[in-house]
C-alpha cells in the first residue's frame, strides 16, 4: 500500500514540475521522503523507472500541445523546450520512441485530421 501511495506521490511532483528540464531522480526522492533507491523500487514496481516516467508525462504534454490551435504559431522545438525537454534533438528522440513519429509529423497529422 505505501508503494501505491509513493508511485502517486513521486507522479504528483512529475506532474508538478514537468516543464524544468533540471528534474531528477534526486528531487523527486527528496521531495516525497525516499532514497533514490527506494524511488527506484517503487517505480520498478509500476513497470518505470525515472527517466521513462519523465518522458512518458513529457510526451504526453506536448502531444497535446502540439494539437492545440493555440500552440500552431509555435515552433515544434519551442513545444519540446516548454516541456521540458533539453532540446530539440532530445525532444525528436524521445517524442520518436515513445509515439512512433517525430513530433512534426504528429502535429501534420493532427492538423490533417482537424481540416
């Protein structure tokens, strides 16, 4: 049961803190009361690790972001850098394995599907 209410805890302060690209494995432990090992475990229990928890919420925010009309104006790197994402290389990798399409394509395909 305290791993359940870890896993929410630790997805909390992902959430929270999604667009700081400084974001760590260290501060999410520090911020609900495990070791970094410990955050490991727990995770590991729900099938994720740190990094892949982070991703996973960071493609999912721009997904949505690059559907939205009010973000058409922007550029793709500009939607990576707004969640997070270190740049726009790490954003196209990550976006990439964790959808299938670059994020471009996403948005081309939104846009299509929207007209």
């Amino acid at each position: 049961q305290a791993a359940g209410a870890h896993f929410a805890a630790a997805e909390r302060y992902v959430r929270q803190w999604l667009r700081d690209p400084t974001m760590s494995a260290r501060r999410i432990a520090d911020a609900i009361g495990l070791s970094e090992r410990q955050l490991s475990r727990v995770l590991a229990e729900h099938g994720t690790s740190v990094p892949r928890l982070i991703a996973r919420r960071r493609v999912e925010m721009a997904s949505r972001m690059l559907r939205m009309p009010s973000y058409a104006e922007q550029t793709v790197e500009a939607i990576g850098l707004r969640c997070g994402f270190s740049s726009a290389a790490q954003f196209s990798r990550v976006f990439r394995e964790q959808s299938g399409m670059s994020p471009s394509e996403a948005r081309r395909y939104a846009l299509a599907a929207r007209a």
